[in-house]
C-alpha cells in the first residue's frame, strides 16, 4: 500500500528550481488515508521558525536556529538513499511561511502542502545544497535574503535542513525592525 513519513517542521525559505507542474496541492484527508494505511514517523524541527530584528546598520548572514541545520536521519528508515527516495517519493511542508520585511518593501512565500519530489534533494543540488525556494527584501542597496535549504549528506544518513538569512541594512530603522520571520510545522515524505 501507500507509505506516509511524517517530520515535524519548524521553518525555512528559498527559490525554487522546481518545474511549476510540481505545485499541485495534496488533500490532507488523502495524507490522513495514507497514515492511517502506514508508518508514519514524527521528526521535530520546530526549532527553525524564528524572526529577526535589527534596530542599526548591520550586515549579517547564518542560519535560524542558532546557526545550527535540524539533521533528519533518514537512515533510520531505509538502508540507503535511492531506498528511501523509492519509499517516500513526495515530500510537502504542512505549513512554511517565509516573509521578508525592509522599508515598506515585503516579500514571502507560502509552501504549505505543495507536494515536491524526494529526489530533488540529490538531482536539483547546486554548491552542495538543494535550495527549495529563497525570497529577497530590497530597499536601495538595502536587502534582507532568505532561502530554505535542504543539504543531503549520503555518507551520514542524513538531509540537513535550515532557513538561511543575508542581510545587508546601511541605513537606520526604528528599533526594533522587524527583517524577517519564518515558521513552519511539519514536513511530510510519503509515497503518492
């Protein structure tokens, strides 16, 4: 039957090199179908939902979460990379929002259960990371930048995941200004 693999989430952002076909929404009643038919694992990675304020010039990059990945251990569910990306072909966030704010200027994104492919982890990676979707704030030089990545390390069983932020601020705000926020709940790999 259908395979579901449920990891809990927190937060992220990125541009997406995904095809545009890709974007379909998957019902929760037909995720709740296939859980009930299957496995189902929980994996926290609340912890990468945050904000950001600056109330001065600043230029800063690094990762929500105290400059830490959430590593997900997909070993634990299949004994190599190709076996999971076979079991769990699909993946989706249950709620990630993105939003950046910079003089008037906002921009965001909202994936929640958009459906993307497992494989894309390993086929879409450019530098070393497979970057889901990024999204950039601009005022003058000004810019606030943030993309959610997911880094598939083979040789440890894992994907890491983390909310990246640049951010270049030259001029003063009112304190404290509000540069960024991300949240995010689950994500959910299973088999369509």
């Amino acid at each position: 039957m259908k395979n579901l693999f449920l990891v809990s989430s927190a937060s992220m952002a990125v541009t997406s090199s995904i095809p545009a076909t890709t974007f379909t929404s998957i019902s929760t009643a037909r995720l709740v179908e296939l859980a009930k038919n299957n496995n189902v694992v929980e994996y926290n990675i609340s912890g990468m939902s945050g904000k950001k304020e600056f109330p001065v010039r600043t230029t800063d990059y690094g990762v929500v979460n105290n400059h830490q990945p959430i590593d997900f251990n997909y070993s634990e569910h299949a004994n190599t990379w190709d076996s999971f990306v076979n079991k769990y072909p699909k993946f989706k966030f249950t709620k990630l929002m993105i939003k950046t704010y910079i003089a008037g200027n906002q921009d965001g994104f909202d994936l929640s259960n958009i459906p993307f492919n497992t494989a894309d982890f390993k086929l879409q990676m450019k530098n070393g990371q497979f970057i889901i979707k990024r999204t950039i704030a601009k005022n003058q030089t000004d810019f606030v930048r943030l993309t959610v990545v997911g880094l598939l390390k083979e040789a440890l069983g894992q994907i890491k995941f983390y909310v990246q932020y640049d951010l270049n601020i030259s001029q003063q705000y009112g304190a404290p200004y509000p540069f960024y926020s991300s949240v995010a709940e689950t994500i959910q790999f299973f088999a369509d």
